[in-house]
C-alpha cells in the first residue's frame, strides 16, 4: 500500500487519539484504533515482527525488511501515540484530578458510540456470537469491579510483568491498559515515572509491553482469521462491560495515601446522578457524553466516504 506524507500525518493523529485514550484508566486505545480503522492493520503489522524479517534483512536488504515489517505505519503510529502519552499525561491526571466527571463523561459518549461501531461490523449473530458477547462483558464488568493492588514501591520485575498484561489490554477494545495497571497497582509509579522522565522504570515496563504486544498480537490476528465474527462479539461484550468503570458518577468505599501524601480512591461504585454527593454537574455531563458520542459517528461517517 503506497501512502503519502499526509497519510502517515493522519496515521500520527490516529495514534495520538490512541494514546490519549490509553491514558485514562477506563478507557481503551485499541477502541480507538478499531473506530478509526487502523486496528487489523495494525495486529498484522505487529504479527510481522518475528524471525522471518531477520532473513529478509539478510537476504534481500533493508528496504524489504522495512516493507515486511510495514515499519512506515508503526513508527508513524508510535510516533503519535508517545507524543500524546507524554504531553497529554500531566494534563489528564489534572483533569482526573480535579474534573472527573467531566471528562469520565466526554469518554463515556464516546465508548458508548464504539458499541453501536464495532457491533455493526458483525455481519451474522448466531449462538457462539452472543456467548462471546455476554462472556467477555461480563469479564470486563468484573474487572471493573475488582479491588485493585496497593503497590507504591514496585519492583522491575513487577513492573516488567505490568508492563506486559497492560499492552495485551490496551490493544483490545474495551480493556483499558491504563486501568489494569491500576488494578496491579503499578499505574502511579509508572505515571510519576513518565513525570519525571525515570528511564529505568519507562524501559522496564516497555520491554514488558514489546515481549506482551508481539505474543498477544499473534494470538488476536489468529482470531481475526479463523473467527471473525465471534472475535468481534466479544469485542464488542469487552466494551459493553467496560462502561462502568467510566460512569461519571461514582461513590467511593475506600481510599488510600499515596507516596505523595495525597488521598486518593482505592474502590469506587457506580451510581445515580441524583445519589451524587456535591455538584453532579448533570447537564454539562450530558453535553460532554453527546460531544464524544457524535465524534464517533462522524469518524464513522469519514471512514465510510474514504471507504
């Protein structure tokens, strides 16, 4: 596939949309990839990274090992997806911080309309389709709701290992990477890392996630092949039971001090906005929810004209 200069623009875009999701623990930048059309190309691209490109390096030079890889569009896409990493993650936290509900509905409109996208590309619903769907949504609600690791001083190995679970997430629709690291505990020492620019710590958790990416991949492009439609229910089950995690309004059960000082929110459940103790800010959720619902219609849209 021959692109321009522009396409891989857009490409950088796309992974930048990635990574921004990716770094709110809720929210999946696999969902993002598959909304904006980029995500079989991209398990078959990651599926590429074996043995094989080491013989055609060797054989027939660099030029054909860079195609094989389809290394244009992954470091266009990485690209984009770490420069939003690290230039949205302070901002994000901030706004987690001290604006949740806004921007845990803007996301919620926005996983909300992923539903109705990746649903729509099952072209048959049989039996195996809907217990996929109603399997995988409810491993995803549990996980929801599991009580996540208290961890403020972990290991390199347990942050290797982290790093490996969160990218096998993060490249499915629906399981967010970032959340998983806070069910590990691992995410705050990762974040502060990135803060504070922690080479050791940032390398640990990216070979973790190199080692995770290339094996998952192989197993998720094999369903792709083979499974299709029953791979796509259950994608669609993961981000069904996903939602909860990024309701707006949530009632906190517990709570911990982290290494900072700071109380923040170990267990959370989801409830009604009128149960919501202090400002709800319902109508501005509502707007926000609309805003990231029609972003996803008009990808959709541009998607369907380029198509």
């Amino acid at each position: 596939m021959k692109r321009s200069i522009k396409d891989y623009f857009v490409i950088s875009l796309k992974g930048m949309a990635m990574g921004a999701a990716d770094v709110v623990p809720g929210v999946s930048g696999g969902t993002i990839a598959f909304i904006s059309g980029i995500y079989e190309e991209l398990l078959t691209s990651i599926s590429n990274v074996n043995v094989s490109v080491l013989k055609t390096l060797k054989n027939d030079g660099l030029k054909a090992a860079w195609k094989q890889l389809n290394a244009s569009f992954l470091l266009a896409l990485m690209l984009g997806i770490a420069v939003s990493v690290i230039s949205l993650a302070k901002g994000i936290s901030f706004l987690l911080v001290n604006h949740p509900i806004m921007v845990w509905s803007f996301f919620f409109g926005l996983v909300l309309a992923s539903i109705i996208y990746v649903g729509k590309q099952i072209n048959q619903w049989r039996v195996q389709e809907i217990v996929a769907l109603v399997l995988s949504g409810l491993v995803a609600y549990y996980v929801t709701i599991a009580e996540p690791m208290v961890s403020d001083d972990a290991s390199l190995w347990f942050l290797f290992l982290a790093g490996a679970l969160a990218i096998c997430a993060m490249i499915l629709p629906g399981i967010s990477g970032a959340f998983i690291l806070v069910l590990l505990g691992a995410y705050q020492s990762i974040l502060e890392a990135v803060h504070s620019r922690n080479l050791q710590v940032i390398m640990v958790v990216g070979a973790g996630a190199v080692v995770g990416l290339l094996s998952f991949s192989k197993v998720l492009k094999w369903l792709f092949v083979n499974y299709k439609n029953i791979t796509l229910a259950g994608l669609t089950g993961f981000i069904v039971g996903s939602l909860n995690k990024i309701w707006p309004w949530k009632l906190t059960l517990s709570t911990r001090i982290n290494s900072k000082g700071v109380e923040v929110p170990v267990l959370q459940k989801s409830i009604l906005p009128q149960n919501f103790e202090g400002d709800a800010h319902l109508w501005t959720a509502i707007l926000l929810a609309i805003c990231g619902f029609a972003i996803i219609l008009l990808m959709e849209k541009i998607a369907s004209k380029k198509a």
